[in-house]
C-alpha cells in the first residue's frame, strides 16, 4: 500500500510541477534572473509549498507516527556542517546552470528530450559519486 500510495503522490507532484511549468527550465532560470526578465511564477509555487508545509507540518507531526509506517524519519542533524553546504552550493550550481532540481528534471523525462535524459544521468552519476566519497571519508 505505501507504494501504491508513493507512486500516487509523485504522479500528482510531476502533474502539479508540470502544470505550474516548473518542469520548463527557461521558467526557473528566468525566476533566477533577478537582474534581467525576472519571471516570479516560481516564487508563487515556492510561497504555496511554505503555506501548506506551515499550515500542516506541525499538526502531522503531532501523530505518534505516519498513517503508513511505524515511524517518521525526520533529519537527525540540528546544525550547518561542511557537507550540508558543500550539497547546497552544488545543488544551486546545478540548478542554476541547467534550471533544474531532482525533482521537475525528473518529471521532465516524460518530455523524451536528450538534455532531460543527460541532466537526469549526471544526477545518478553525482548521487553515485558523493556516495562513493561519503563511505570512504566518513
């Protein structure tokens, strides 16, 4: 049931990224051109994701565990480290270049694009990397 229910859940989020065009990455880097056209379309979908998070998550987490597992897996980390920033300023980097994050690039495969395919292939071989880097300097 929790696949069934995952699976649900990242189909309704690549509809939602695809209906706000955040799987257009000419959208999100205009969002990121803030000295050239800006376009704030993303800063809409961003506030939307705040408010319902705002609005829900302290009310969610006051159940002793999710409606479909025995636990929540929250971050255990409550401080900055160098691997926490080191993962924003490549995430930033990556999404700044291409106009894409995991998410929306993913959702955009459906598009068959080459470029969608290579972003989405660089990302697996990056996961892979730092994996790799992690277990050998952790």
């Amino acid at each position: 049931m929790r696949n069934v229910v995952a699976l649900l859940a990242g189909l309704i989020f690549s509809i939602g990224l695809a209906q706000s065009e955040m799987i257009n990455p000419d959208r999100v880097l205009g969002f990121l051109d803030i000295f050239g056209q800006w376009d704030p379309a993303l800063a809409f979908v961003l506030g939307g994701a705040v408010v319902v998070t705002m609005l829900t998550f302290r009310v969610i987490l006051k159940r002793t565990h999710p409606l479909l597992d025995k636990e929540f897996y929250l971050p255990a980390k409550e401080s900055l480290d160098s691997s926490l920033i080191a993962g924003a300023v490549l995430f930033g980097i990556g999404w700044g270049l291409y106009g894409y994050c995991p998410g929306p690039a993913l959702a955009a495969i459906a598009y068959l694009e080459p470029n969608n395919g290579l972003f989405v292939l660089s990302l697996l071989v990056g996961t892979l990397l730092a994996r790799w880097w992690v277990s050998r300097h952790a």
